[in-house]
C-alpha cells in the first residue's frame, strides 16, 4: 500500500488553530490528478498542496519546485496560504535553506522568501475591473454593496467591517455565480489597527467560506493601494479562524506576507 507525507499547517497566523489550514504532501513523483483529487477531497481542507521537486538543470542548479493546488473539488490556479505552508514545510521539515524558495505553477514562477519569521509571497497582481452585478450575487450576500468589481473572482465592496462581519450568505444562491469565489470586503475599524478586512466565499469550489485567502489578495492590495494612496497595507480577514496579512503593492506583482505553524505530521496511505 503506498504512503505519503502529510503535513497540516496553519498559515497566516503565529498560533495554532487560527489562519487557514492546508495540507502539504511532498511527492517524489506526480500521482495521477484523479487520485489527487480525491486525496484532497479526503482532507476536506480547503486546499491540499502537491509539491515535486523540479529536475536540476543543465549545469546542476536548483530549479526550485513544481506546486499543484486542489481544493476538496477542483483544482486551482492560485493558492496563497497552501503556498505559505509549502515553503514552511520545505524549510522546517524538509532541510530547505531559509533564503528564497521558488515555486513552479500554473501561474508562473511564485518566489517565497524569508524575512526572520515571516515568509513573503511574490504573487501576480490581478486588478478588478468594475463589472455587471449578478442577481445571484446580489441575492446570495443579501446587501447592497457600495461597489462590484471582477478579476478571477469577484469583488463586493461594503461601507464598513461591521457589515462584513455581520453577513450570513446564501451559499446555494453564491454557488450559482460564475466565478471561482466572491470577496467581500471593506475598510477596518479606526481602533482595529487594520486597513482593510475582508471575507471570502467559494462554495462552487467547495468552500463554503475560506478562513484566510492569501490569492485574493492580489486582488485586494491594488484596489486597497489605490483607494488609500499606500503601498504597505495591513490586512485582517474575519472569518471565524481569522488571519493576518502584510501586503505590499508592487506594480504587477503583490507582496503578501504572514506566519505560520505546524499542526500535524503524519502519512496517508491508499
């Protein structure tokens, strides 16, 4: 019976059972994408990484790795926070050397670094353009939004964090959207100490609600960058688990910075 290792790791968070949980599997080799499928479904998390070392070059260089991300449904483009658990992974299980880890990806190249406990994800910026507004986006959130906005997913912009704290979806109405997910997010409270929160909902992915999503930040940090004239931006999403993020606008590439934890250590075998 083969076996593989499964580590579960918070990330977006400095302490267990808060940020967002993913798993790493480290493989030698790619498993058939059905049976890593369901080897995520299995997880029920709301992504699994596959890592797999990519093969030296010509000259005998590191060329980094190859990064795959199923949620317990599909498979995805982009994935912050199982990229930030990947790069933890390598470094505190694995032997990787904490300088800059990068990642090979549907999305291109994804270069991790480290910054003492901090690692900072390089990741594409994906500006939202303004958009038509869904019935059943309107209907599935259940509040008039100051303003819509597309990318990969869509965006709702509220008048306060209040409100986004206060939504209860409609997941079967939001399941009926035409988009991977929905962010919906607002500016922070004076006191909180944050620029700009926000929540996330995927349920066509199934993801009901997603507790930190490290990609919709790409979408997030540009829009937030131009709205209050900041290239630093200090993040906080308010699902239940709640996250923190560092992010920095960077033109056509966004710096999304966190922390994170191992929960568990372990195998699965199939």
């Amino acid at each position: 019976m083969p076996t593989i290792p499964v580590i579960i790791v918070d990330a977006f968070t400095r302490h267990p059972f808060g940020g967002n949980p993913a798993a790493v599997c480290p493989l030698e080799a790619w498993l058939p994408d059905a049976q890593m499928q369901a080897i995520a479904a299995e997880h029920n998390l709301a992504e699994t990484a596959f890592v797999v070392r990519e093969p030296a070059g010509l000259n005998g260089e590191d060329r980094g790795w190859r990064i795959r991300w199923f949620t317990p449904r599909v498979e995805v483009d982009l994935c912050g926070h199982a990229t930030l658990a990947a790069a933890h992974v390598l470094t505190r299980h694995l032997g990787e050397p904490e300088t800059t880890i990068v990642f090979h990806s549907r999305s291109g190249p994804l270069p991790v670094r480290f910054a003492g406990d901090t690692l900072v994800l390089d990741f594409p910026a994906r500006p939202a353009a303004r958009c038509e507004v869904p019935a059943a986006l309107r209907e599935g959130l259940g509040v008039n939004p100051l303003e819509v906005l597309k990318s990969r997913d869509f965006l709702v912009v509220l008048e306060s964090e209040d409100e986004v704290r206060a939504l209860a979806p409609d997941f079967a109405q939001l399941a009926r959207v035409d988009c991977l997910g929905v962010i919906v997010t607002a500016p922070g409270r004076r006191e909180g100490g944050f620029d700009f929160v926000s929540r996330f909902f995927a349920p066509r992915a199934g993801i009901d609600e997603d507790p930190v999503t490290g990609s919709a930040h790409c979408t997030l940090t540009p829009y937030w960058a131009a709205r209050l004239k900041k290239k630093e931006l200090h993040a906080r999403q308010v699902s239940r688990r709640g996250g923190e993020l560092f992010c920095t606008n960077a033109g056509d590439r966004v710096f999304i910075a966190g922390h994170a934890v191992t929960y568990l250590t372990g195998t699965a075998s199939f």
